[in-house]
C-alpha cells in the first residue's frame, strides 16, 4: 500500500506554524497582517502574503477534514431544526447576498452566497443544504417571500415555521463573519467569499465548546479535545 502524500511536502515551513497561520486567520477576526506580526513576535518571520498563500491552499483542506467528520454524525439526528437567514454583503460596491441554515444547536450547516434572493437562489440554497446533511425536521425562516415559494417546490412547506424571535438562531450566527469582514477590508470576487465562509463555517464549528452553557472545566476539556483534533488534521 502507498502513503499518503504529504499536502506540506513543498513548503519550507513546518505543518505546526501553517496550521496556527490559517487558523489565526480563519477563526479570529484578524488581517493578513495581523496575523503576520502576531506570528513574528512567536519567532516566525514571514510576509502577510504568505498567510495568504497559506490559507488559499489549505482552508478548504483543513475545513473538509473537518465536515467529513462531523457531517456523517449529523445525519442520525432527529427532531432536527433549521433556522434560514440571509444578510447583503457588498462586493466591489455591488449588493449580494449570503444564505446561512443554522441548526438548533448553533451549528452552521450551510453558507451560500448569490447575487440575488429570489426564489431560484433560494431553492438552490435550500437544495445544496438538504443533499449534504439530509431532511430537516422544522426549518424556521423570516418572512422573506422567496423561502415558501422554494419550498412549496420542494414539497416541505408543511415543516416551514416563522415568528418574532424564531429566527434568532440564525440572524447571530451572522455576527463572527461580521467582525471578520471588517477586519478584511471586505471581500473583491463572490467566489472568495464563498470560499472564506465555507471554511469559516467548518472552523467555527470545530471551535465553538459552547463556553456560556458549561462549566469551566467541562469547557477546558472540549477546548483540549477540539485542538487535539485540530492537530491531527492532514498530520
């Protein structure tokens, strides 16, 4: 049997500094140059492009070792809740708009942005979420028109449930990709920003020990257990 390549067999820097450049840069809100200091004061002098470099090539790796885990235990659930949101985000000064399913939990299901918030954008969105993690049992949305109108295509509008507060879920699951676009000057292309929220999704979930429902101890255990994960990613 062959080994498995090495995704780090090219670079001169070790698997530890790359893992610490794309999760400070991923998880926190953070510029390239943030992190690029931050790690020099550690002893790793590199230039902010490199963080860059860094993060193009291995964000979605590191994300997708991350969902392949936790997608496959997600499909046993039940009495499962969804919570649909969509905010504008502006791209060369151009309106578009980023579809998030969130479940009951907090944990981000889905990122999807599109140029327009019709019905065709939201039954793709409703599509790509319901092939990758299965039927929901209830899925809460605003009052957006184009949510019924998707998922009367769909045949789920039965399980469509709307009301004040419902909805908060989704709408504070919003709030680190805000931060993180402030700090990254805002984003140039769509498809960079369907890129970063994808990965941003896959690292929040990993991270987030729920640290306001537990105790402190409790949360220092999930916290050494998700790093330790963490690390052996692509090891």
């Amino acid at each position: 049997m062959s080994k498995p390549i090495n995704p780090f067999r090219c670079f001169n820097s070790s698997p530890e500094v790359i893992r610490m450049a794309v999760m400070l840069y991923v998880r926190f809100p953070l510029s390239l140059r943030n992190v690029e200091d931050l790690l020099f004061e550690r002893g790793v002098d590199i230039c902010h492009e490199t963080v860059r470099l860094w993060w193009n090539r291995f964000g979605p790796m590191f994300a997708a070792g991350i969902r392949r885990q936790r997608v496959s235990r997600m499909h046993g659930f039940r009495h499962w809740r969804w919570h649909l949101d969509e905010v504008f985000v502006k791209i060369n000064g151009e309106r578009h708009y980023l579809w998030r399913a969130v479940d009951h939990e907090g944990e981000i299901l889905e990122s999807y942005v599109t140029k327009k918030r019709d019905r065709s954008a939201a039954l793709k969105f409703l599509k790509k979420a319901l092939k990758r993690h299965g039927r929901a049992e209830t899925i809460v949305t605003d009052g957006l028109r184009s949510y019924p109108a998707a998922m009367r295509k769909l045949g789920n509008l039965h399980r469509r449930e709307m009301g004040q507060w419902k909805n908060n879920r989704a709408e504070n699951s919003h709030l680190p990709f805000r931060r993180l676009e402030r700090a990254t000057l805002r984003f140039r292309r769509p498809s960079t920003l369907q890129k970063f929220v994808s990965v941003h999704a896959s690292f929040h979930n990993h991270f987030n020990s729920e640290r306001h429902l537990v105790d402190g101890q409790t949360y220092k255990i999930r916290r050494l257990a998700a790093l330790a994960e963490w690390q052996s990613l692509a090891a």
